[in-house]
C-alpha cells in the first residue's frame, strides 16, 4: 500500500502557483456560463480569480501567498454576504471537478483536489431554501 499525497506536497507537484491559475480560469470559463452561478458573481471576475488561485495555492502548500496579502482566509465570514444555498454549493463544485478532471493531473493529484472539494463545499452553505411551513411540528401524541 503507497502512502497517500499530503494536501501540502501538491503545490510542488502540481509546478506551483501557475497551475492554480489555470485550474482557476478553467473553473471561473465555467462559472461565466452558469445561470445558477454567475449570477453570484461580480461583474468583475478577475479579484476574485486571483483570491482563489491564491487561496487554493495556500492550502495545497505554496506558503503564505493568501495570507501575506489578505490575512486569515475565514472563508465562511467571507462569503456570509453571499446566498450560498446547498443548490449553489453543488453547482461550485461541479463545476471545481469539472475544472480539475479537464487539467488531467495526475490521479493522486487529482484524489487530493476533489476530497477538498467535497470536504469544503458542504461547510460553505449558509442558507437553507424556505420550506413550506417551516419546521416540522411536534406530533400532540408526544413525538
């Protein structure tokens, strides 16, 4: 049995940050198509594709470059100011594997993006959809 890649060994891996820049362009030439996503996004996209590729660059082991210029990323206080519903949260990361799988790198790799992707993606939604009538009532017999 092969150890696993560390999440940090795949900056080098993968040839450092301009691999995280394409990743990113591959993922945002989607993201600028989506009805669901685009909407989302600001008419600029470019902030945001650099936070991202350094983001990403950071946490796979490239050193500080997102902190060096942003501080802590608290990702979810970021993003508070978006409506992240599970829906949209889906949609990310389809749309991240997408972009990952179309890079073609390598199969350890590529495992290491997409549990990150599946791990962070569920922790980014913050709001729920309305659901007719709320929460569910307590049965009157006591349950």
């Amino acid at each position: 049995m092969t150890a696993s890649l560390h999440p940090h060994e795949v900056y080098e891996r993968v040839g450092g940050m301009p691999a995280f820049e394409t990743l990113v362009d591959a993922f945002y030439d989607r993201v600028e198509g989506d009805p669901l996503l685009r909407p989302h996004y600001p008419d600029d996209l470019e902030p945001g594709k650099r936070h991202l590729a350094m983001f990403l660059a950071q946490y796979f082991g490239g050193g500080d470059v997102y902190s060096a210029e942003r501080g802590h990323p608290r990702l979810r206080m970021r993003h508070a100011p978006f409506e992240i519903t599970p829906e949209v949260a889906l949609r990310w990361a389809e749309l991240m594997a997408a972009a990952i799988r179309e890079l073609r790198f390598a199969s350890d790799v590529e495992e290491v993006l997409l549990r990150y992707v599946a791990q962070a993606t569920p922790t980014m939604v913050n709001r729920l959809p309305e659901q007719e009538g709320g929460l569910p009532q307590r049965d009157e017999r006591g349950g």
